[in-house]
C-alpha cells in the first residue's frame, strides 16, 4: 500500500494498482493529502469500495454502479436514472445488504409503488412502474454479472406494470390542423412543430439542427445529434439509440418552407435556438387557444406514427423512419394497426375449411 511524499508540493500522494468491474489491472492515484496515514486510508477505503463484497448495503453497491456506469451513458439517460433511483429505489432499499434482498422483498417494494397517487388521486403509470423496475432489475443484473451476486431477485419477483392503449396519447391529423394553425404567426416555434409532427423526430433532435444538416434538393434531414439542457448547460449529444442516427426525408411542401425559413436565422447556430421548455409553453398555449386534446412535445411522435400506421405503413418501415427497431413499433403501437386480428382471423378461416 505505498504512498508517497511529493516533493514538490510537500504533500502525499496515493498510487496504487486495482482492478475494476470487468477485473481489468488499473492505476489509480490521488494527490494532496496531509499526512501518509491519510493517504493510505484513502487507498484502503477505496479498495474496499471496489470489493465484490455482494454483503454491503444496496446504498452502497449503487455508488459502484453509478462509477462503472456513468461514464458508459448520455448525461440526460443517467439524469433519469439518478432521479428514479433516489425518489422509487433507495428510499426502500438502501440499507438492506445486496445478498439478502430477496423476490418477496422486491414484491413488497412493487405493493408499495401500487399504492402511490398523484394529486388528482391517480396512481403511477403502468408504463412508468414498468420503468422503474427495469432500473431496479439493471442494478443487480450488474451486480450478478460483474459482482458475484448468485441471481437477480426482481426477475423472480415477476413484472409490475402493464402498458395500456389509453396510456398513449396522440392527435388525429385533424386535431393536429386545428391546433398548428393558431401557431403560424411564430414560425420558430412553427416549424419545430412541424418536424415534430410530420416527421416524427424526438424533441432533443430536432431542437439540435443546425442548416448543414439539411438537404433541400434531396429534401433529406441528417439525425446525427441531439440537444438538451442539463444542469443549466446546453449539451449536445448523439441520439437516443444507435437507430436513433438516420435520414429522414422531409414532406416535399413543409422542406420548401424550411428552406425559406432557414434563410432568416442565423445559420451558424441551431436553427431553433431554444429550449425544451420553451418550445413546451407554446404548445400548452396552443392547446388552449384551441380547445384540443391536452398531450405533451413527445406525444406528437406518438401521433406521427400513428398517422403512418392508419396510412397503412408496416412496422419495419415506421422504424426506420423513427429511429426504432420494428419489433418497438409493434409492441408500443399494436393497438394502433387496424384490422390485425380480423385479417389473421379470416385467413386462418380459409386455412381451415
């Protein structure tokens, strides 16, 4: 366990080799301490930390997560993590050892999740519960995989949350008229809109264009990037999903108008130059100017692949327009796809007789 005295800044420095989660020979160091006595304990009490002891507390193997998986990770995706860690998971699991959590542990946990309501007396989504357990059921998938732990206790635990058609609101093309059309006095936020909805981009990517990811003859968009705000910094980052990088081509009237528009911004920046928020109290505005169905920024992708499906687009189509692998598509959506049952229904008929 050396530590050593610097010199230079008449203070310790800890060095020292370690292995990491994947049981690679790494080397740390550290500067500055006082005395050697700190040095060494800082050492020590680091080791300890990176130890596949699955009996310290699930607190503490979550730092060891956060270590390994942060850095793996878009800023905005741990955000979220982080925050369904501290408000759904540690509040529960914190300081029960990692190998003692068992499934009726995890069932317990679910129950009490069953039983949280909102303001208006609602409880939690089943596609929000759904996303919380996943979180849960990542933490020791880690753990089993990385850290020794014997087996994964919210998978025997079994599903909470079921995703419900009436979950996922929409617009119908007719309510989405009805609502841009109160909007075109402010084409910044019009045109944001407009790719929203018929093209079917996430909020980040589209809020992410600069000019040059545009191409007005082939009337193509370049999804490449995506914009958000974290901790009070613009951060610009690549998209969601590896399917998430793709070309979109633009509806060839709104590419025109795009290309009318674009010439008025400053074209060195980001064409849309605003934020999330921004862009959400438009819509909210919007929708009450006009009376229609209240959804958030997202639900407008929701709407776009609606209106792909009832034109009668298959799914592997949608998804690669979208930026999602087909099988997303059919799960989330299969609601949406008129007819699927009924023609499976009369073909199996005519195989039978």
């Amino acid at each position: 366990m050396p530590a050593y005295f610097n010199q230079k800044t008449k203070k310790w420095d800890a060095n020292f080799s370690y292995r990491d989660f994947e049981n690679n020979s790494r080397k740390k160091m550290k500067r500055g301490f006082k005395t050697e006595e700190e040095a060494l304990t800082w050492e020590k009490d680091f080791k300890e930390f990176c130890k596949k002891d699955m009996s310290k507390s699930f607190g503490e193997f979550y730092k060891n997560y956060e270590s390994d998986i942060r850095p793996r990770v878009r800023p905005s995706t741990w955000r979220t993590k982080e925050y369904i860690v501290k408000y759904k998971i540690l509040p529960y699991f914190k300081d029960m050892p990692m190998n003692s959590i068992k499934p009726l542990d995890i069932l317990k946990w679910q129950n009490r999740l069953l039983l949280i309501q909102n303001k208006d007396g609602n409880g939690l989504s089943g596609t929000y519960l759904k996303t919380i357990q996943a979180q849960l059921s990542a933490i020791f998938n880690h753990a089993t995989r990385f850290y020794d732990l014997s087996s994964n206790p919210v998978k025997t635990a079994g599903p909470i949350g079921v995703v419900r058609k009436n979950e996922m609101n929409f617009w119908t093309k007719e309510e989405y008229l009805r609502f841009i059309e109160c909007m075109k006095d402010s084409d910044k936020y019009y045109y944001a809109l407009e790719l929203l909805y018929w093209c079917g981009l996430r909020v980040g990517e589209v809020l992410a264009l600069p000019e040059s990811d545009f191409d007005f003859t082939n009337h193509t968009l370049s999804i490449t990037k995506s914009f958000q705000i974290i901790d009070g910094e613009e951060v610009v980052t690549k998209p969601k999903t590896i399917t998430g990088v793709r070309t979109v081509t633009v509806p060839t009237s709104l590419c025109e108008q795009l290309k009318d528009y674009v010439k008025r911004v400053d074209r060195r920046e980001r064409i849309f130059p605003y934020a999330r928020q921004r862009l959400y109290k438009e819509l909210k505005k919007g929708i009450k100017l006009t009376g229609v169905k209240n959804i958030c920024l997202h639900d407008l992708r929701h709407s776009h692949v609606s209106l792909l499906i009832h034109m009668g687009f298959s799914a592997v189509a949608i998804g690669k327009r979208v930026g999602h692998k087909s099988e997303h598509v059919t799960y989330y959506y299969a609601h949406m796809f008129p007819g699927v049952q009924e023609e499976m229904a009369d073909r199996l008929d005519d195989e039978r007789r």
